[in-house]
C-alpha cells in the first residue's frame, strides 16, 4: 500500500509542479495587462475576477485581493472570486479528474460571476459597508516580464549555473526520466502521457531560459519553498486516510449511509484557508464515494490559500466572504444532492 500510495502521491506533486510554473510564467508575463483591464465596470469586474479565481493554483485570488487592497475592486468581486478559485485543488482535479475539472471550472466561473453580483446587491440591501485600505498603488517591474529566449541569455545563465536552477532543473529531468520509463504516470502511451510530456518540456525550457531573478523568487521562493512540499504531504496523507479508512474503518458503508453529513462537512472544511484538507474529497470522487453535489460545494466554499493575504487586511470583509460562499455552497449542494446528483 505505501509504495502504491507514494508513487501516486509523486505523480500528482510532479503534475501539480510542472502546471504551477506554467501558469506562473504565464501570470507573471501578462500581469501588468491584466491589472489594467480590472479597473472598469461592475460586470468587467465580476467577469475577470471569476476568470482569475478560475485559474489554477492561487496567483489570480492573490491579484484580485491586491486589487481590493488598493479600492480598485469591489467586495463582490472578490466573492466571485473566492468562489470561482479552487487553489491546488485545481491542479490536483486536473490530475485526477480532468473531464470533471473542467467542467466544474466552468461552472465556478460562471457562479462566481452572479454570486459577485448578488453578494454587492446584498451588501447595499443591508448597508454593510466594506473595509478598504489606503495601501499606495502596486508596482510592477518590468524585469519580471523578461524572458529572453537567445543565445547570449543561455551562455549568462550558465556561466556559472546557479545553485537553484541546476536544482530545478535537476528536478524536472528526474521527473522527465521517471515519467518516460513509466516509473510513475500511466502505465502506457496516451493522451494523458503525451500532455505530460510535452508539459515537462515546456517546464524544461523555462528552467534553461528564465532569468534568476524570476527563476529564484517565483519559482523557487514560491512554487517550490510554499507549495510542493505541501502538496506533496496534502496529498500522501489524504490517500494513506482513505486507503486506511477503506480497510480498516469501512469508510465506503459510513459515507454511503451518512452521506448528507459528509455534503455539511465538506462546507466546514472548506472554511478552512488551505488547499490540503480538501484534497480527499477529489479522491473520494476520483474513486466513486461521493457525489458531485458534495465535490462541488467543497470546491464553492474552499479557496486555497487565495483568503489568506485578505485575513490580514480585515477580518471583517473576510468573515462576510466566507458566510456568503459557506452558505451558497450548502445551498447549491443541497439542492443538486436532494436531485441525486
């Protein structure tokens, strides 16, 4: 069972790894452009907070909160946001789940675009006014957005090597071995192969491009030093407790006959601000135990670590936030439970 669950739990940390710098290097590139086109009307908020929160992984909450931060944005914003945003868990569904992860993305957009809406309607019903700090507007340096993809950047970049990106790269090419002799992956060539290894050498590239600066703060500071081994825990654990549970519990028979408090308890732990804890419920319905009526009101409710730099600017539009989505979670949930789905 170890073994099993190990090679499984590297599978999805690699995925997981490799789609992070991805859409890092993506992020950061187009950044600038996409704080630009917030700052218009309600609905272009709603609509590309949504969008961001959407993304996989937490960069697009992290924007928008920044955004709140400096009055750019309004509350409801975030709200479609948060909802919208699954965290690592998106990266992980995709993994796991791909079908059902793009069309619960889609659903989280399209929810969190009204949700934004009907939370900024409710604030105004009920003369709830939002906290907004005086913070000085965000800079961006245009360095960051350097990729230079010549000769002369490949020759500075190796002369010397850098202690991190011969690390990096010696973890993408460990990965890139081992998924090629099908040490871990699929057992056999297909789509899910292919995307993979055209993913690792996109990955690889911008390991051997990528400035230091970018190479060392984003990448390595922030994927790997605040995330990987995270998910990498999150996830080995979350697979030892429902392969346990399965065993020695009868985890299978609990859920199945307490399955409306397991729809409650997926809410709960959604409160929580980190991506980990709901985890299990992606393999729980990777593996048929629950319904997607459960998944998705986990995935309404949590948002990865996206609520964490909003805690520390005001407790109060933070607890609005989470009532607003812990509620339409449960009740979207319950309603698509009490359906059968």
């Amino acid at each position: 069972m170890w073994n099993e669950v190990f090679r499984e739990s590297l599978t999805i940390t690699y995925f997981v790894f490799i789609i992070m710098v991805i859409v890092d290097f993506v992020d950061v590139i187009s950044q600038q452009k996409a704080t630009s086109v917030l700052k218009g009307s309600r609905w272009r908020q709603y609509l590309l907070a949504s969008f961001l929160g959407a993304t996989p992984g937490c960069l697009g909450a992290f924007m928008i909160v920044s955004l709140y931060i400096h009055g750019h944005i309004s509350l409801g914003a975030i709200v479609g946001c948060m909802i919208a945003t699954s965290g690592d868990e998106a990266f992980v569904m995709l993994a796991k789940i791909p079908q059902t992860a793009i069309w619960l993305t889609i659903i989280l957009f399209l929810l969190g675009i009204f949700a934004a809406w009907i939370a900024d309607s409710l604030l105004n019903i009920f003369h709830i006014v939002p906290s907004i700090s005086c913070c000085p507007v965000q800079t961006f340096h245009p360095e960051e957005n350097k990729f230079m993809f010549t000769y002369n950047n490949l020759k500075t970049n190796f002369t010397p090597v850098s202690f991190h990106r011969f690390l990096l790269l010696l973890l993408i090419t460990s990965a890139l071995f081992l998924f090629l002799t099908a040490k871990i992956g699929p057992p056999h060539w297909n789509w899910v192969r292919v995307t993979f290894a055209i993913l690792l050498f996109i990955s690889l590239g911008i390991a051997i491009f990528a400035s230091e600066h970018y190479l060392e703060v984003h990448l390595w500071q922030h994927i790997i030093q605040k995330h990987l081994w995270r998910i990498f825990l999150w996830t080995f654990l979350a697979l030892v407790l429902i392969k346990f549970g399965l065993t020695h519990w009868h985890l299978a028979a609990f859920i199945k006959t307490h399955l409306s408090w397991v729809l409650i308890l997926s809410a709960l732990i959604g409160i929580i601000p980190e991506s980990g804890p709901h985890f299990v419920f992606v393999f729980l319905y990777a593996q048929g135990f629950i319904p997607f009526s459960v998944l998705l009101t986990s995935s309404i409710v949590q948002d990865g670590h996206g609520m964490l730099p909003m805690l520390s600017a005001s407790l109060k539009d933070s607890f609005w936030i989470k009532l607003f989505n812990f509620s339409l979670g449960l009740f979207i949930g319950g309603i698509l439970y009490l359906l059968g789905y």
